[in-house]
C-alpha cells in the first residue's frame, strides 16, 4: 500500500483562490470545482486572508505600541528570575 501525503499548496496559489472567493464572482462550490480543492480550505484561506488585511496596513507606530506593552511582562519575569536566584545564592553561602 503506497503512503498518501497531503498536498502542499504555494502561497500564490493561496492567495489567487482566497482572492477569487473575497471578490466572490463565483460560489464557493464553483472555485472548488474550478481550482480542484475542498470548500472548506477556500473558506479558511478567504477567512486568513481578510483577518491578514489589517496588518498589511497597520503602521510602525502601531507595531511599536504592542512592542511597548509586552516589555512589561518581560521585565517582570527577569524580575521574578533574578530575586529567585539572589535568594537561592544567599541561602547557599550562609547569609
């Protein structure tokens, strides 16, 4: 019995049949015919696609805003990490 393996499919290829389904010219049961694939995975790439959209147009000002919040935690944990170990080295020489 010879192994099935599952398709690959190119990110144009993706692309061209998520676009395809967004300017919605045809059904979704008309370009799984036409591009040979499963209704669902049209459904799924359109539904990345349009999630994806966003963040082609967000701006570095925006990029840099989440990366402002998400220091906090990191400097948080280093925190957290470095009393664990002051406390650790002061037990282990006697103070």
């Amino acid at each position: 019995m010879s192994k099935i393996t599952r398709r690959r499919y190119a990110a144009e290829f993706k692309a061209k049949v998520a676009l395809d389904a967004i300017r919605g010219e045809l059904t979704v049961a008309e370009l799984s015919a036409k591009h040979g694939i499963h209704q669902t995975m049209i459904a799924a790439w359109k539904k990345q696609a349009i999630e994806g959209m966003a963040g082609t147009f967000s701006s570095k000002a925006e990029a840099a805003q989440a990366t402002r919040e998400a220091e906090p935690t990191k400097l948080h944990a280093k925190i957290g990490q470095l009393v664990i170990e002051k406390d650790f080295l002061s037990k282990a020489f006697g103070r």
